[in-house]
C-alpha cells in the first residue's frame, strides 16, 4: 500500500510539474533577435549599471521570510471619473491619471496613452494573483481616440493585452515599445507597431519626436523569458507643449543624471513611487518614494506626477504608504513641494 502512495504522489508531483512548465512556455512572449550591443548580449538585455532583478531563490526567501506586509483596504468601488475632452489644442497639456501607471497625455490635439491596464489581476488568470483594489478612473468607452500608445515593457501590470487589442482596433494608434515586444504585439493582431533601443528616437509628425531612454528593471511574461525584451522610458518633445516624460518603471540609477543633462528642463514627468519594500528585493526595480524625487531632482522635472501606487498590492508597502512616504521626503525637500502631484484616479489637470 504504501509504495503505492508514494509512486502516486510522484506521479501527481510530475504531472504538476509537467503542467507548470508547459503554461510557462505558453505564456512566455518571443525574444528580441538583433544585434549585440552594451545592454544587449544576444540573448538577454541588462541594465547598464549591471542592477539585476532578483531570482528565484530570492523571491522564494522574500515570500517565506516573516514579511512586515502592510495592509491594503477593501476594494474601493469609486464611480468613474468624468469623460476626458476629446482634445486638448496648442501648447496646454491636460493628463489624466487613470490607475497603475495608465495616464492620458493630451496636448496640441494629440492624444497619448502610456501602458494601459484596465485588468482585474496582474496575471495570466483573471481568477489568481494581485488583484486591483480600485476601478480604473476612467471608464474603456469614455477614452477619446488615441493617436501614440506608448508602453515601457511586457510585464503583466503594464501591458495588458486585451485592453491595448482593443485600442488597437478601435483607434489604429501608432505605437511605441522596447526592443523585441513588437513581435507580441504582431502575433496579437496589433499593427502600426514601432519598437525603440535605449537613445533611439524617431519623428512622430513634424512637430512631435519620441525619444526611448533608459529604465532600471526587467522584463517577461512567462518562465522562458526573462529579459529577452527590453525596457525603457519614453520622453516626448513636442514644439507646442515642451518635453513630456514617462519615466516607466525603473529602480533609480546615475542615468536619470544623464537624462536630465541631456533633455532637462522637463515640463511635466510621470514618476513611480510604488512596490518598494522590501528595498532589499525591490530596489533594483523599483524606486522608493525619496528615491522618485530625487528623480524629479535629476531629470530637471518642472512639474511630476506619481505613478505606479494604489491599485495593485505587488509589494510589501501598504495602500497609502507610497503617497505618504513621498509627503515626507517633500517635507525634506520644500521646494519641490507644490511640483510633485498625487492624483486620484480619474483625475484631469491642466499643466502649468
């Protein structure tokens, strides 16, 4: 009887194991196939610093170390912020803070989306993993029409495909992502798909230029994937409403320096401030909430908005810790004060 059990158990230990590795397979996206370059080594990208995002094993000890978690509220069913105008003309720039890091940019009558996410869980099955904790502030059918998508990289909480396939469809948007996410996109029957290398920028009309920047992070939707796309920020330089930046997702690095040097002054920035704690496991790939206004700091950001806070658990910092921890290091730093907003979700301003 009891060798019997055991060649069960092994059997279901196999099949399960089996299981695991074919959906890993499944959901995993193809690799970049391209040169060899100072962040790319043929097969993985890497970020310039040699920051690394940690593995496995860690992740494993992060899960089953005694975690500090703080708490997140229950789901907060807020109706939906009113319908943003269609556009918004000249050198006014009016953004739109949605959820994650989903916010509108609207200026010289263009409309600008970064990574959209209207997913109930940041995963590969609607029924498990982190789920939102808030709606998106604005509803799918009150988006005006979309001229540039703009998306940082492939990870589940920030391209979610059946939102950006619908946009597709419905607006024929041009888009812009990192090296090797194009090949995704195509095989789900996204077009006008426009991919980016770090320091790389391409004319969207006469008046407009999309620069891709560097990021501190990393990238894959499955387990046969990891790094094998790209990640990155996007900086618009428009004649009519200045430089926009949507720094992505990123730990902090020198590069923001660089960055600031390079495209500085900077009108309006869109900054994440959330899932940093741990520091010891998130600090590669995303910055703390000082972190993000020394950001601020170093880009040379005229006014920032906080992104990547409120909506989906993914770390150990609670619901409002991220918006509180950026309070206080304001505090420490008065002049920056009135220059780093927190929205809420739906909300629309108008960009000084």
């Amino acid at each position: 009887m009891f060798p019997k059990i055991l060649l069960g158990l092994l059997i279901f230990i196999v099949v399960a194991v089996i299981v695991i590795l074919t959906i890993g397979y499944l959901i995993s996206a193809p690799g970049y196939k391209g040169p060899v370059s100072d962040h790319f080594d043929g097969k993985q990208f890497h970020n310039y610093n040699g920051a690394q995002a940690k593995g496995l094993k860690e992740a494993l000890e992060w899960m089953l170390s005694g975690r500090d978690k703080k708490p997140w509220g229950a789901f907060h069913n807020e109706p939906p912020g009113p319908p943003p105008p269609g556009r918004v003309a000249g050198a006014e720039v009016r953004i739109t803070f949605v959820n994650h890091s989903t916010v509108l940019l609207q200026f010289d009558s263009l409309n600008v989306m970064t990574d959209p996410v209207w997913y109930e869980r940041t995963s590969p099955f609607q029924w498990a993993g982190p789920a939102r904790n808030r709606p998106p502030g604005i509803r799918f059918d009150d988006i005006p029409k979309i001229d540039i998508l703009l998306l940082s990289h492939n990870h589940w909480d920030h391209l979610d495909i059946e939102t950006v396939k619908k946009l597709c469809q419905r607006d024929q948007p041009q888009v812009y992502c990192p090296l090797g996410v194009k090949a995704f996109l195509e095989d789900q029957g996204c077009q006008r798909v426009t991919e980016m290398d770090w320091n790389h920028s391409l004319a969207f009309n006469d008046s407009t230029r999309i620069h891709c920047v560097p990021a501190q992070h990393f990238s894959g939707r499955g387990m046969f994937d990891r790094d094998a796309t790209l990640w990155c920020g996007f900086l618009i330089d428009s004649k009519a409403a200045g430089k926009l930046y949507f720094v992505g997702d990123t730990g902090y690095g020198p590069f923001f320096k660089k960055i600031g040097e390079q495209f500085g002054p900077i009108r309006l920035s869109l900054v994440p401030i959330g899932a940093f704690r741990p520091a010891w496991f998130m600090s590669p790939i995303h910055c703390s909430p000082a972190q993000a206004v020394q950001i601020h700091e170093d880009i040379r950001s005229q006014q920032s908005v906080a992104i990547h806070y409120g909506t989906f658990p993914l770390a150990d910092d609670g619901e409002y810790e991220p918006v509180e921890e950026l309070r206080k290091a304001l505090k420490n730093q008065p002049q920056f004060a009135d220059r780093f907003w927190t929205l809420k979700e739906g909300e629309g301003r108008l960009i000084p």
